[in-house]
C-alpha cells in the first residue's frame, strides 16, 4: 500500500527504494512484462502512483538455463555450497549475447558447477555483476537462488567493497581525489556512457596515486557506485583515460593489447554466514607488463 509520503513516485523508483536487492533494469523489465501489478492491473514503469494504491510484484518462474557448458579452465580464488569468486581473465565475455554464444564464463561456470542459481535467466545463470570484457580480476557468482538474492542485494545497497587498479595517461596534479560525476548513456553514441547525459544516474569515484611519472599513472580506484564503464568513464572525464581503452581514451590505446583495469579486490558479507569476505586477484601478466613499461620510459 502507498503511504502519503511516497505519493506521486514514479512506480519504478518507488520500487527500487523499497526492495534494494532488485536493480532499476530489472524491475523496469518485471513492470513492462506484466509481473507487477498496479491495483491489480498491468502498467508502466513511469507510471505516478497515488496514496492507498495497492502494488503486487510476482517473481516470474526461473527460466531454463540453455546455454552451453565449456570446459574452460578458471582461476578460483575462492568456492563454497554457496558461491565462487572468479579470477576473470582479460578477453573473457561474462555472459552470452548477440555474436557471442560461446566462449563466455557463464559457459565455463555451466561446467564447473551445473547448479548455478537460475535468477539471472537462461543468458546470465549466477551471474551478481559483471566486469567488461577486456577487465581482469575478481568477479562472484552465486551457486544458490538465496545466495543470490542476498548478494544481489548487497550490490543494489553499495555495501560491497569494490577497488580497482587502473593505468591511466598522464600524471595527475592531485595524489588524491574523489570525482563524483553522474553517469548515463551517451546521447549520441549509444555505445558509450557519459557525464553529460541528461538522465544520467549518481556515480563516486574514489583514487588514489600509487605511483606515476609525466606518461603515466597507476591509481588504485574504490567504487562507491557501480554504474556501467564507471572507472573508465570517470578518469576519462578527468582527462586521464586509461591505457588501452578503444573507447574513451582511443590516442592511448595502441600499444597496449587491451584496456589496463583490474578488478582488484572484492569485499561483501558471506550470504548464509554473514562473515565479511575479502578476495584479491593477482595482477594479470600483461598488466605487470604494462607497469614494467611505463616504469623504464619514466
């Protein structure tokens, strides 16, 4: 039932204040399929809601999973009856989608563990977040509906400790800094996200110098948000791109294999113990490459 104070709320935004484990996409998608219920009849996710409106959202069934199992060697840095904790390598796509079936982690967690919670549909089976494709590092995936559910909500609540390892262009005048820059789709290039979109949604940005010289820095980035191409589309704005990246930072790109982001370190709260968990994942050789590089041009 809608209280006075939630009155004249957009039904989407109502509902991800309400049940913070459900991202905005994913109820916007429940609304638009029929699963929620606004006094009882199908609506939109713009649509205002009015006090003493009644609300009902079913959870859809759990689709098949159909994708394809691989035997894909992992690097587990951590497993339980509940989750895993991948060491994502650099290339690897993290679910399957137009032009890439196979190949994918999902198909490599198909075959490693077949039970994966099934709430992410048949495309995305265990799947809590994911990395881009040419990022490297720690990634979780839930092997339960509950674990899911529970990690789900910690991502949605930014209780997660997220910090990265970026190589940028540049160095910078700051050894410290916040960028607290909001987010959303660029308004031309669909492809690519961007500060100055007027719908964009609130990003932050924590870094810190770990060591630099007048062609480069390595800064260690902690994620207060996770928004799409958050850290690239940040130091972009900084005017610091990072090494390797096609998109936002193409002048820097060419003698790197790739864009030079890695997920670091994971933290969040075990779901059936509670236990904070902490995971780090060792730096890729292409990225100590990198660093080696760098370092001798300073």
């Amino acid at each position: 039932m809608v209280s006075k104070e939630d009155a004249k709320s957009r039904l989407d935004c109502f509902l991800a204040k309400r049940l913070p484990e459900y991202s905005r996409s994913r109820l916007q998608h429940l609304i638009r399929t029929g699963f929620v219920r606004l006094n009882g009849a199908v609506t939109r996710p713009r649509q205002l809601i009015r006090y003493g409106d009644k609300i009902e959202l079913t959870e859809p069934p759990l689709e098949k999973i159909e994708t394809r199992p691989e035997a894909i060697p992992l690097e587990i840095l951590f497993e339980d009856d509940d989750l895993v904790v991948i060491n994502k390598p650099a290339g690897m796509t993290v679910h399957p989608g137009a032009g890439h079936r196979e190949h994918t982690l999902v198909n490599a967690l198909l075959h490693h563990c077949p039970a994966l919670s099934g709430i992410g549909g048949k495309e995305r089976p265990g799947i809590v977040h994911r990395l881009d494709k040419e990022t490297s590092g720690c990634l979780v995936a839930a092997k339960n509906d509950v674990a899911h559910r529970h990690l789900s909500k910690q991502f949605a609540e930014r209780s997660v400790d997220k910090i990265y390892l970026a190589l940028v262009a540049g160095k910078l005048r700051k050894q410290t800094g916040v960028i607290e820059e909001r987010i959303g789709r660029h308004p031309v290039d669909r492809k690519r996200m961007s500060v100055s979109s007027p719908r964009g949604r609130a990003a932050r940005t924590e870094y810190r110098v770990r060591r630099s010289n007048e062609q480069a820095s390595l800064l260690e980035c902690r994620l207060h948000s996770g928004r799409t191409h958050q850290v690239r589309v940040h130091l972009h704005h900084l005017g610091h791109p990072v090494l390797g990246d096609k998109i936002y930072g193409s002048r820097f790109a060419k003698n790197f294999p790739r864009q030079m982001l890695h997920a670091w370190k994971l933290g969040f709260h075990h779901p059936r113990t509670g236990e904070w968990k902490n995971f780090e994942a060792p730096l890729p050789h292409d990225f100590k490459q990198a660093i080696a590089a760098i370092s001798a041009k300073g």
